[in-house]
C-alpha cells in the first residue's frame, strides 16, 4: 500500500512528539508500505513567526511573509527525517521545489496547480519514507506561496490524489471528527463515517479539524480519507462518499467566530444594484457569505452581508473605495457577530429540521440576525457572546450527545 500520513503542529511540538510520529510511521514503512508523511510546522511555530514579522513591519509584502512562513515546515521535515535516521530507518525530506509543488500566483492563499511525483516515486522505489512540508507551494515566479491556514491537510490530500494513494490518514489532536467542538460540548460524539459534502459543510463553517479545500479535493479525486488522533491507536472518522449516517439527522453543529457582517444603507433599489455591488467584491477576491436584502423604502433599499474578519478591512476599504458609484449611502459594520451552523444529509429528506434548530435558540432567548441555507446546512448569525451557548442548546435540541 502507498499511505500519506499528515501530522499536525501539535504532534511535532517537541522531540518525545517527532520520535512518536516517526515510529508510527516505522510501523506501517516495516509492514512494507511506501510511506509518505506531510508535517505542519512544529507547534505554534506559524503564530510565532507571524508575531515576528508584525514586530519588524505590520505590512509586510506577501511575497516576504511566505518567504518566512514556509521556513515552519522546512525546520519539521528535517528534524523528522533526521529522528528516522537517528531510529536506523532511510529518509528523506523534501520542500515544495525539490517535489515540484506548483501553485497559483498569490501569496498567502494560493491553490496546487500542478504536483509532480517523480521525486517522490524515485525516493520511495530506493525504500525511503519521504517527508514532505505541508502548506508550502512554488509559484510561476519560482517563489513559494503558502496555501492559507491549515493548509498541510490540503498538501496531503494532493499528494494523496496524485500519487493514488491507497489512504491518506489526517493525525490530529483529537480523536477524529466530532458532533460539536468537545472542548465546548463535554458529550460531543465522536462520528465513525462522515460523507465529503457534509465534512465540507462542516469545515467552511467553523470546524476546525480539517481545512476546507482539503475535502473539496478529496471528493474531487476521491481520496480515501481517515481522520485520527497522533496519541492514540483509536479508529477515527472516515470521510467517503455516502457514509452511513447512524440514521442522524444531523451530523455535526459548529460556530464559526472570524466572521463579521457588513451594511451597506440606502443603495438605489432598480435592477443592477446587487449585481454591481457583489461584482465589484468578486472582482476583488472577496468571498461573501450570508446575504440578505431588506425591502425596498422611498426608491432605497439595503443590503447586509457577512465576510470572513481576514477580508473585513479590504471589504471596506473596496466599498468605500466606489461608495458613490455604487449609490451607497452610508456603510456600517459589526464584528461581534458569529456563525452557528448545523450540517447533515438527513436534511434534505426531512421537515422539521431548521424549526428545532430555532427552537433551541429561542428556549435559551438568542435572537437570531440572519438565515441561510444550502440542501445539506443551516446557518443562522448570532451575537458573538451567544457562539458557546448556542452550540450546546443546538447540539442538545438534536439529541447528539453520547
Ligand atoms: N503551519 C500552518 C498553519 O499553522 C499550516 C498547517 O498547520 O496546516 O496554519
Ligand atoms: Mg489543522
């Protein structure tokens, strides 16, 4: 078999965690696997070095920030290879140029074009375990990009994908993929399938387990996927394609905290105001989330929309930037605000669903701001002070605890 094993920062925090994962890795390269391993960079090592480089200039370039950040994962993969030596086992580690990672152009959130295996397959053909940097890429200019936040996951489901990889195995701090964040929801259940579309409801709405454009490629090139823990032996989450759903109807609730909501007041309300409104975020890599339009008053109407906060300064900045050509009046925003979603395919099928969600909030008084739906998810926009509250009423509403 040909597995990708990815470990997170937390599981390469310290030389006891890189001899652990390196002898979990001997296990399996002993039973006469080809291994290859994808590491994010040692603990918070990405945090700290982002604090470094805001001490020294709070712009910095993007260009100079991956230059930086790209050095996390480069110091893991090394050490790595370095406990497999120090354990008599071969191996090799290598960063995105010497594998031939290709991305699109933009620094800080650039996506894989293009992923080469010959260096890979020549080193696993000579009986090595190879060891990759997660979350790095190479772009047109030769210059590494990173892959945005988390983005190891999605280095693994790559090579995973072009290598056809019998198992790409997710090791993480928690057991797998959860009900609720158990650190808020103490009887959070542990989900032993989960199907691609509702792991990636789940992670674009404030699960934090995998990255979301991970499961987006894994369902694309149908990448069997496992999520597990790096400190135990337990079996995990699998994520496929029609996962058996224990008869849930819903699979998971998640709060996401990094987003904010944006007004823009007393627009023309005539046909085109929207479009040109969201084309001109579009057209500048925006992503919008929630939208809801008031009814129109005296020929004005309003819009109100969530962001990510990462995009809230450039929102702004873009809406103030074509404020009069976009007959806005008056911009107003909040970032206070949070995201509660609930996610399952039993949905689809059945009635009821965004009623009990309602319900909950409403026995423990959160008002509910917006609404919006997707065939397999319903996410509503809170207070941010509510986020904790509103999971674990939704969650028992839903009868998921163990
Ligand atoms: N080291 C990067 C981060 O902290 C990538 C990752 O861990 O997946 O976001
Ligand atoms: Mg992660």
């Amino acid at each position: 078999m040909l597995i990708v094993k990815k470990f997170g920062g937390t599981s390469v925090a310290n030389k006891e965690r890189i001899f652990n994962v390196a002898k979990r890795c001997i296990e399996d390269y002993k039973k006469g696997h080809d291994v290859v391993v994808v590491l994010s960079a040692m603990g918070d090592t990405t945090d700290e070095l982002l604090s470094l480089a805001n001490d020294i200039n709070p712009n910095a370039p993007k260009r100079e920030l991956d230059m930086l950040l790209t050095t996390g994962e480069q110091t893991s993969v090394a050490l790595m290879a370095m406990a497999m030596n120090a354990l008599d086992v071969p191996a090799v580690s290598l960063n995105a140029f010497q594998v031939m990672m290709h991305s699109t152009s933009k620094y800080g959130n650039s996506r894989f074009k293009r992923v080469d295996t010959e260096r890979i397959r020549h080193e696993l053909d000579s009986r090595k375990i190879v060891i990759v940097t997660g979350f790095q890429a190479v772009n047109k200019y030769d210059d590494y990009t990173t892959l945005g936040r988390g983005g190891s996951d999605t280095t693994a489901v790559a090579l995973a994908a072009v290598l056809h990889a019998d198992l790409c195995e997710i090791f993480t701090d928690v057991d797998g993929v959860y009900t609720a964040d158990p650190r808020i929801v103490k009887d959070a259940r542990k989900l032993s399938q989960i199907t691609y579309d509702e792991m990636l409801e789940l992670a674009s709405h404030g699960a934090k387990v995998l990255h979301n454009r991970s499961v987006e490629m894994a369902k694309k090139y149908r990448v069997p996927l496992v999520v597990r823990s790096s400190l135990n032996n337990n079996e995990g989450t699998v994520v496929k394609e029609g996962a058996k759903m224990e008869k849930m109807l819903i699979s998971g609730v998640t709060a996401d905290k990094n987003i904010a909501r944006i007004s823009v007041i007393g627009i023309k309300d005539r046909p085109g105001t929207a479009f040109r409104i969201f084309n001109t975020l579009s057209k500048n890599k925006i992503n919008i989330d929630i939208i809801l339009q008031s009814i129109g008053r005296e020929g004005t109407k309003d819009i109100t929309f969530t962001v990510s906060q990462d995009d809230l300064k450039e929102t702004l900045d873009v809406l103030e930037r074509e404020k009069e050509d976009l007959t806005i009046q008056e911009i107003k925003y909040d970032e206070d605000v949070a995201k509660i979603s609930i996610v399952g395919a039993g949905m689809m099928t059945n009635p009821g669903v965004a009623a009990t969600m309602f319900e909950s909030l409403y026995n423990c008084g959160i008002n509910i701001n917006m609404i919006s739906t997707s065939e397999i998810r319903i996410t509503v926009l809170i207070r941010e002070n509510d986020a904790e509250k509103a999971v674990i009423a939704v969650h028992d509403g839903f009868g998921l605890a163990d």
